[in-house]
C-alpha cells in the first residue's frame, strides 16, 4: 500500500513540473487574441481536467477492494 502511495507522489510530482502543449497554446492564445481569451481558453482547460477526474473518482467506485 505505502508502495502504491510513494508511486503516486512520484508520478504526481513528474506530472506537475511537465509543460504540454495547452501551456504553449495558452501563451500564444493570450498574446494574440488578448486576456480574456486566453482565460475563457485557461477555464476550458481546467474544467475538462475536473471532468476527467470525476471521471475517474467515480469510476474507481465499481472495483472492489481485497483486504489481503
């Protein structure tokens, strides 16, 4: 269990520092188009990764758990 927990730190903390693509298009959007694209474009973003993580909480619901 504790295995499980220092991989999902590891891998979080990886995942936190990468830069993707959104965050390049999110620049270029915000100094061509202007700021308040650029935050319509920043909000689009953040609630698709709250969706995907409801997502994923919701469907963790239907495995089961071993005590073993």
């Amino acid at each position: 269990m504790i295995e499980a927990i220092i991989r999902g730190i590891g891998i979080g903390l990886v995942l936190t520092f990468l830069t993707g693509p959104v965050f390049f298009a999110l620049i270029k959007t915000s100094i061509e188009k202007g700021f308040h694209v650029g935050v319509a474009l920043a909000l689009g973003w953040v609630s698709s990764d709250v969706v995907w993580v409801g997502a994923v909480l919701f469907g963790t619901q239907y495995f089961e758990s071993s005590s073993h």
